[in-house]
C-alpha cells in the first residue's frame, strides 16, 4: 500500500474511446496508458460497450486520463503530445481505432 502526496499543480483531464478487439482487457490497456507516461496520473474506465454499429467482434472502451506533474502545471502542448503518444500506443499495441 503506497500514498501519494497531494499534487498542489492541477491535473488535466481527456477522455479517450477506442475500438478493439473483444479479446483485449481493458485493465492491459489501461495498465498500458498509465505506465506510458510518468506525467499520467490516473486512468479509468468509464465506459465499454458493444453494438451492431461496431465490426463483428469489436467493442469500444473509453477511458478519462489525468495529467499531472508534481513538480510543475502542464501546458496544453506537454499534455497534447503525451495524449498523441497514448493514441499511437493503442493503434500500434492494440491495433485499436480511436473514435
């Protein structure tokens, strides 16, 4: 059991949906976004679903993001390359389709 101190710098919050495979977890991709950054802070699932509109076999997984630095607040370009990173990961890893 570890605790984490407070950040007093605020996070940064982005949504991301991608469509993959019903075989994959959604934990090995959740585990896969929070360790692929050390400026990640915390990945949820929020929501998974599945539907005629998705190919056969496919489902959709979303996920909120927080970025945060303890040591410094964030800009939008720090936190739009690392959220590319995270898009790049899923296409590559995964072989997912962001939405």
């Amino acid at each position: 059991f570890s605790v984490k101190p407070i950040s007093k710098f605020p996070p940064v919050i982005r949504d991301i949906a991608v469509v993959v495979d019903n075989r994959i977890r959604d934990d090995e991709i959740r585990m896969s976004i929070a360790t692929f950054s050390g400026d990640i802070h915390l990945v949820e699932l929020f929501d998974e679903f599945s539907s005629q509109k998705l190919c056969q076999g496919k489902k959709s997984l979303a996920f909120h993001i927080q970025y945060q630095n303890p040591q410094k607040t964030l800009t939008d370009k720090e936190v739009n390359a690392i959220h590319r990173g995270v898009v790049k990961l899923l296409e590559r890893k995964f072989k997912g389709v962001v939405r």
